[in-house]
C-alpha cells in the first residue's frame, strides 16, 4: 500500500481488506482457505456490530459455510473469537507499519504516530481490539504469548524508523525499548490510557494530528543532532505542516468527537469471554481503593477446616480436622500448653482416635506446621487482583500486612520459630517443612515483582533483593514486633497509610519512567490509594502487670561499659561468655543478696543457653549460681519471673551489643556496617540459644500479649536509631521526620532477610553475593528514600561508592535455604 492508495482512515482500510478477503474465490475444500474466510467473517462482523451480538450462524453465512463446518474447524466459541482478534491485529499492524516515506522527519513521525491513535481512538478499532485487554487484564498466559509476536511487530516497525533517523543523521540515540517508552510515552498517556481505562474522551483544542506532531517536535527538539536543527530551519519544515493538513485530514473526520461508545455499560463481554476480565474491570483501574476490610484470612483457613463433616471411616478428613484443631490450639493456648485432650475435642474425635492417627506428638506438631505452611499460601492466593499493576502490588503488600496481624498466625508464627530452634528435638524436620512452604510464599512475590518488571513499571534487577526491600519493612511492623514482645504495633495514620508509603517507597528505588509517567496522567497518587485511612487506634489494652513499666534492662548499663571501655570481643558469643563468667563469680560478700539475685538470673540465662527453655530445670540453675534450691526459690518463688528477668538480661546483652556506634566517615558504609553488625549476630546459631527464652516465654501463651521488656526496648531501640539518624542530619546526608518508618525502612529488609529467615526458619540464608554486598545494596536503598541532594552530590565527588572490597563472609550457608532463593522447593 502506498500513500496514494491509503484510504482516509483506518476503519475504511480494514473493511477494505476484509471485503476482500470475503470475495476471493479458492478451493472451498480447503480447511485453510475456509478458515481464513471464517476468521474474516468474525471480523467483519465484529466492526459491522459488535462481539455481544455476534452468532454463529450469521459469522457461517458471512463466510459462505455452514454452521457444522464452522464448529468442525473452531470447537468452541473462544477458538473462533481468537481467530478474528488475531486477524485483526494483523490488518491493524498493516496499517500502522507501512513506510510513509518523507523527507521531512517531522511530518514523517507524525503521520506515523497519527496512524496509531487513529486505532486507539475509532470504536470499531476498540472493538475489534478489546480481547487484548481481556487478554492483558487476565493474563492469559497462552494468549499472551500468542499476541507477542505481533506486538514486537510494531515494535520492530518503531525501532527501524528510528534507524532511519539515524542513518539520516538526525538522531544520536541507542534506538531500544527505553527509547520507544520516551517517544510514545507522552502521547499514550495522553491518548491511550484515557480512552482505554476510563469513559472519559481526550478532546484535542486543535486536531489530535496537531498533537502528534508536537509529540514529534518535543522529541526531536530534545534528542535531535545539530544536523536535524540545521535541516529543519534550513528547508523550513515547520510550514509544512500547515500545507499538509489544507491537502489532506490525515486524522479523518470524527477526529475529536467524544467517545462514548467506550462505557461499561456499551462494552459488554461476549460469551466465552466471562473468564477473561471485563470493561467493567478495566474501568477500575481508578477505582477507590482500598476494597472493604475481608475477614481474617488464616483464621478462616483454619475454621473452614474444621466445619468440614466426616463420613465415617473417613481418616484422611479426620486427620486434617486434628492438624487444624492443633493451628487452632496454638493460636489460643499456645504450642507449650497444647493439650491433646482439647485438640480432640476441637476436632470432634475421640482422644483414642487422635492417638490412632498420631501416636506422636512430634509427627502431629509437624504435620500441622506443614498444614499451616499450606493455608498461609491458600490465603496470600485470596488477594483480589487489581487491574493497575501498581495498586495491585499495594492490594497484596495490604492483603500480606492483614495476614501477618492476624492474631491466628502470630501464634503460629510463634509456634513455627520454636519448632525449628535450637531447642526442639523435632527442628530438623521442622525446619525442611518451614523452608519448603516458605518458598511458596515467595513464589507468589516473585510472579507479581516479575509481572511489573515484564509490563515496565519496574527497573530489572535481582528479583530476591526486591522482595525483602518491600516485604522487610511489613514484615518489621507485624510479624518481628510481635516476635520481640514489644505486643502490637500501631501506625499514626492507620495501616492503609503505612503500607501505602511503604510501597512508595519501593517504587521510588525501583519505579521506571513508565511508572512516574503513569502517576503523572492517570493520577496514580499514593496519597488517594491510602485516602481511607481510618484514625489512628490506641493500642490493646494489656492485662495488669505488675513489671509492664520497667524502667530498663537487667544490667544494660554495665555491658554498655564494658564495650565502650573495651577491648571490644571476637564476636557476640565472646562478649556473652566473658560476662557471664563475671556474673556468675562470687562476690566477697556471700550474704549480699543482690550479687546472689544477679548469679541466680545469669544462670538461668546460662541454662537456657546450654539445654533449651523446656529443658530448664530450677536444680540446674541453682547448682551453677552456687545458692540452694530453697534460696533460689526464696529470691523468685515465681517461675515466670525469674524466666522474666533472664529474658530481660539476654535482651541486655542483644542491646549493648547492636546500639554501638560505627566511626566511618562515608554514610553508605557506616549504614550498612550497622547492618552488618546485627547480620553476624543473628545468623550465629549460638546468638538464636541466647535469645531462645524470649520465644518459649512467647509461646507457652496462646494471647496476643507483649513481654514486660516491652516499653523501653522500644524506647531504647528509637533512641539508638535516633542518634544514628541525628548525625545523618547534622551533617546534611539525610531528610525526613526520624520515625518508625524511617528505622524500619533501612532495618527492615535485612532483618527479614537474617534475623527472619533463621529465627522463623531455622535455615542460614544466602544471599546473592556477600552479605556485605547485601547491607551495602539496602543502605543505598535507604539513601534513595531518604538521602539529601547534599548527600548524592558529595557521594559522586568524594566517591563513596568505590567501597573496599567486602571481607567474605563466615557464616556457613544452607543448601535447603538456597532452594529458596532459586526457587527449586
């Protein structure tokens, strides 16, 4: 087709080609030649009316067939609805991909971009193309890949013309996708996505012809050579455009009539199309968000287990009603306080069926784990899907922070953490368990981090990275808060607020030109995604405790003191071990019943360290405080509290250790020495002993509850946090209000990534690369957030990013854990 041959405009050019491809005479024998004409009779039909009123019989009489023929050739309506979508997209390519041939590349580029909003903006093309949005909208992955080749096309056609530029010498650019994305950029966004997404037409205040060839000239004026500049005065090709358009209405006569005929009300899906989203849905893409409050979803997991009814003989339904009763036991009593009596009765079985089933308690507490492993994915994978792919990642990070708040999986959380340490006699298999349906979780993010990436919204880079980078910072306000014993977390502005910047955030390290382009047009604000933000809630109300307000931490000060004053130990365990034994010698004083009160607490630190919470036993600890059992239980005539106050000094310990300070001069690597700091500490399998009391405290109570620590580590952890940030901002590297999110923000991902991984399951993680490498990568991260234009101006001139080489690291890896990563599990 040349230019001369065009017709004026594109719904006159399809007619054109189908009219004749309907009156070709060829064998009629042949199931090609048939099919073709059936597939041209479907799109025929298509723009003469529209797919809600397509028939089989009227697309047979079109073609010239019958109806039993055309079902021998399509079984199905969907097969015959696909042939004439890709027909279509077939003569559209055709007339958007024929070389306009002009010396003028302005005129040239304009009619060519002209061509494509022609299909976007005519209803019979919107018609006729709208299975691609069904197809886009489900992700149909058989369709999708389908339609790809003619998408790269179009794509292939752009990229030549942009050749051309440059061999005309009037473009100086690496013609790639990143340069397709800047050309139509501004005109889809002007053009497109208001036509496709919303019912609200786009009316040009001149032609929109005019507007693609502004759209043109900002282009080349931004990007075109010397040459171009000098062409274009040279041979005046500005004036041309008048005269062109006097000639000839390139964009034909309904140029700027309002396009109604895209509502959701003119729009209806066809049959078989039912499965592959709607108008209605496309026209969400705005809609208020978020979506009404669904109920707990691990909870209802659990419920919907047990309501299920049981045939007799039926043990397989039996087994599960007894793992879900034992979820539901964790959950209200706690794993330490499970009964098997009570799991029996929740399960509606006899006690003589349960120990039937499971004569052990260890194969019962694992097959459960494994059945909640199972419904925690079963409820990510209840996430409604939202059809803009930015607020459909919000839609999962909310579902994903919902889930962890559930006090349902808190317990189970807790139960899983207490399976897989150090002392649980059943922690290997547990742990295999917990890593296997830990990688289903991350599959999930994986799918969806990817997607973003495929569509452009998100800059390519290591997928694993970025799910901790989202997910640490929830993970830290709900799942870690909880597991610390700091009780509940509750944001300032509600939590719609809080995962929306969260994954702001996310967007702004990892978010494409695509992405900025999007919000800017479509008024993808994070502001109105979290604009129903309830008031903020006060905090649950705590039973009465007696210790609830304590004013610190066993000791804290004096293990303060003794890292200042140095020297500093090896490692954690070194510092540990050195003033333990200092605790536990005798004072001169043998009747000084504070030295005593301090030996009896650091031995039962000790004991927990050496065999395990539930293995504790009071003749233990008083035999290595050097005191008798009667004065032991004198001085702590209560179990809880005494396991309260070495909790409390092991918790010392972790802080005195994590809160020192780093002399580093680059903000980059001071950060992420901090980072580094709690890495080595939590992933030593001898730190997790330590801390082990923390999580049998934790988990010998099926309530939501926070330990008596609670109020000044949160406290003490902010003001360590603070002063960090303080010397940020004193020296001009760092802006923001110091908060909670800003700790989280850069604590976050590599607590999730050490700390969660080996606490929760109990396997070493492995990262990609060093973990040097990795808290290097999170505090950049962080700075990107946070970080001034002082900052990235001083960053590029003193170099700060050319680090020394990161020492390897010592921690042993785990080859269950790096399934994870590869997603083999």
């Amino acid at each position: 087709m040349t230019a001369s041959q065009e017709p004026k405009d594109v719904d006159a050019f399809i007619l054109q080609q189908l009219e004749l491809m309907l009156s070709q005479k060829g064998n009629r024998l042949d199931p090609t030649f048939r099919r073709e004409r059936i597939a041209a009779a479907v799109h025929f039909e298509t723009l003469s009316k529209n797919y809600t009123q397509l028939s089989a019989p009227a697309v047979a009489k079109r073609a010239g067939v019958s109806t039993a023929t055309l079902y021998r050739l399509f079984p199905d309506d969907n097969a015959l609805y696909e042939a004439g979508f890709f027909l279509g997209v077939q003569q559209y390519l055709a007339w958007l991909s024929y070389d306009f041939d002009h010396p003028n590349p302005l005129l040239r580029l304009a009619t060519l971009l002209d061509r494509r909003v022609q299909v976007w903006t005519r209803p019979k093309a919107m018609e006729a193309l709208s299975p691609l949005y069904y197809i886009i909208g489900a992700r149909d992955p058989n369709l999708s890949a389908q339609a790809t080749p003619y998408l790269k096309h179009s794509s292939d056609f752009w990229l030549a013309q942009f050749n051309k530029l440059k061999t005309e010498g009037y473009l100086d650019l690496e013609t790639d996708w990143n340069l397709l994305e800047i050309f139509w950029g501004p005109i889809e966004s002007l053009l497109f996505y208001p036509t496709v997404l919303t019912d609200l037409p786009y009316i040009s205040e001149t032609s929109k012809f005019e507007d693609c060839w502004r759209a043109v000239d900002d282009f080349l004026t931004l990007y075109g050579t010397p040459h171009f500049q000098k062409n274009r005065e040279k041979l005046n090709w500005d004036a041309e455009l008048a005269a062109f358009r006097t000639a000839k209405s390139v964009s034909g006569p309904c140029d700027d009539q309002p396009l109604s005929f895209y509502s959701a009300q003119s729009l209806v899906q066809p049959s078989g199309w039912a499965d592959r989203g709607s108008a209605q849905t496309r026209l969400a893409m705005n809609a208020p968000f978020p979506r009404a409050e669904q109920p707990p979803c691990f909870e209802q997991q659990i419920r919907n287990q047990l309501s299920v009814r049981v045939r007799r003989h039926d043990d397989g339904t039996r087994s599960y009603l007894i793992l879900a009763a034992v979820l539901q036991e964790w959950a209200e009593v706690g794993l330490l306080s499970a009964q098997m009596t009570t799991i029996a009765a929740r399960a509606k079985v006899s006690t003589a069926t349960l120990y039937r089933l499971f004569p052990n308690r260890e194969e019962m507490h694992l097959e459960a784990l494994a059945l909640g492993q199972q419904l925690l994915v079963e409820a990510m994978k209840e996430c409604q899907q939202h059809p803009n792919p930015v607020r459909d990642l919000l839609e999962m990070a909310q579902h994903y922070a919902a889930v962890l708040r559930e006090p349902y999986f808190k317990q189970f959380s807790l139960s899983q953490t207490f399976l897989v340490r150090m002392d649980s006699s059943v922690k290997e298999q547990a742990s295999i368990i917990a890593v296997a349906g830990y990688a289903g979780l991350i599959q999930c993010w994986q799918e969806r981090l990817q997607n973003l990436v495929d569509e452009g919204f998100l800059k390519p880079a290591s997928i694993n990275h970025m799910i901790f980078r989202l997910i640490g910072p929830i993970e830290a306000r709900t799942l870690h808060w909880h597991q610390s014993g700091r009780g509940t977390y509750v944001p300032d502005k509600g939590w719609l607020h809080e995962v929306a910047t969260i994954v702001e955030a996310f967007f702004e390290i990892y978010g494409t030109k695509k992405y900025q382009t999007a919000c800017q047009t479509l008024g993808w604000d994070w502001s109105s995604f979290a604009a129903a933000t309830p008031s903020p809630q006060p905090e649950p109300t705590q039973a009465p405790d007696a210790t609830l307000e304590s004013k610190g931490l066993l000791q804290l000060e004096s293990l303060e003191r003794a890292i200042a004053e140095g020297p500093l130990p090896a490692d954690f365990i070194a510092f540990v071990e050195g003033q333990h034994t200092h605790m536990l010698a005798h004072g001169s004083n043998r009747l000084d019943t504070s030295d005593r009160y301090l030996r009896i607490v650091a031995a039962t630190l000790y004991e927990n360290y050496r065999v395990g919470y539930e293995q504790i036993s009071m003749a233990g600890i008083a035999k290595r405080a050097g005191v008798s059992t009667k004065t032991l239980y004198r001085t702590f005539p209560d179990d809880l509290n005494l396991y309260q106050e070495a909790h409390s000094l092991g918790l010392a310990f972790f802080s005195a250790w994590l809160s020192r300070d780093v002399e580093e001069a680059n903000p980059i690597k001071r950060m992420a020495d901090y980072l580094k700091i709690a890495v080595d500490t939590y992933l030593d399998t001898r730190s997790l002993q330590v801390s082990s009391i923390q999580f049998g405290l934790l988990a010998d109570q099926g309530r939501e509850t926070r330990l008596h620590t609670s109020n000044f580590i949160k406290s003490y952890i902010f003001a360590f946090w603070s002063r960090r940030f303080s010397r940020l901002k004193a020296e001009g590297y760092l802006q923001g209000e110091i908060d909670w999110a800003m700790i989280h923000a850069l604590y976050g991902p590599i607590q999730s990534l050490s700390w969660g991984h080996k606490s929760n399951l109990g396997a070493t993680p492995e990262p990609e690369g060093s973990w040097a490498e990795a808290c290097w990568h999170i505090a950049e991260d962080f700075f990107v957030i946070y970080g001034t234009p002082q900052f990235h101006v001083k960053r590029k001139a003193l170099g700060w990013d050319a680090a020394e080489e990161p020492e390897p690291d010592t921690n042993s890896s785990n080859e269950v854990m790096a399934a994870v990563r590869t997603n083999e599990i």
